[in-house]
C-alpha cells in the first residue's frame, strides 16, 4: 500500500524537497535510533534522521534536525536541520542546524537559513567555510 503524507508535516516537505533536487522518487533513509558506521555510496538521495559517521557520496544529503553526519561527504546538494561534522564537498549548501568545530564546507553555493520565528537556528564552531568555484592554481612567474 502506498504511504500518503500531508505536505505541511516537516518530514513531507523534506522528501518533496530531496525528490525535486535528484528527479527521483527513490531515498535512502537513516532513520532515528539507527546508526551507521562506514563507507556509503548512494546512486539516490539520501536522508539522515539517525546518526552517520565515515564516508558519504550522494547525489542530494539531507540532514533532518534529529540526524548527525560526520566524516566525510562528496554530494550534489546538502541541506541540513541536523548536525554536521567533518569536511563536505558540494554544489550547493543549505544550513539550519549545527556545524561543528573543525568542519571544512566547501561549496558553489551556500545558503544559511533563519527559522520562522526569526531566531538564528544555525550554529558555527570553530569551522571553515569555503564559497565559489575552485581557485585556480598559480601562474608560473
């Protein structure tokens, strides 16, 4: 039987918003109270409610306000409510969770979200942040 969800819950807006970022109705999804420990290569999006720590290569991460990611990440696009930790390789960011000290964030685009009641939700440890294409390497003199 297909599952039907009403699209104002948080948890429907974040598949229509993994769905509309790979152009695919299929997920891989941690779910809250699952850990996974490892190297993980997903083909589709994949969505973190519970905890992942190692390696991640994704077309679109999305992290719920309940999930952990730390490591490392290579994706598409990242959108974050959670926490993350570690260094993260995409195309566009969009954060309104927790960033770790001694996280590395590289990224086209990156996007930081206010919360509906206007409160600053995304916290910043000791992190690097690193916006725009990548340099490119020195000219010889």
């Amino acid at each position: 039987m297909a599952e039907t969800r009403e699209m104002n819950t948080p948890d429907a807006r974040l598949s229509a918003d993994v769905h509309g970022l790979t152009g695919s109705n299929k997920t891989t999804v941690i779910e809250e109270g699952t850990e996974f420990k490892g190297s993980m290569t997903s083909s589709c999006a994949v969505v973190v409610r519970g905890k992942v720590q190692g390696e991640l290569t994704t077309p679109a991460l999305t992290v719920a306000p309940s999930g952990v990611v730390s490591g490392r990440a290579r994706v598409g696009a990242i959108e974050s409510q959670g926490q993350l930790s570690g260094e993260f390789d995409a195309d566009s960011v969009k954060l309104s969770g927790v960033v770790m000290d001694d996280t590395l964030i590289r990224a086209k685009v990156l996007e930081v979200k206010l919360s509906s009641d206007k409160k600053m939700v995304v916290s910043f440890g000791e992190s690097r942040l690193e916006v725009g294409e990548a340099p490119s390497p020195p000219k010889p003199a």
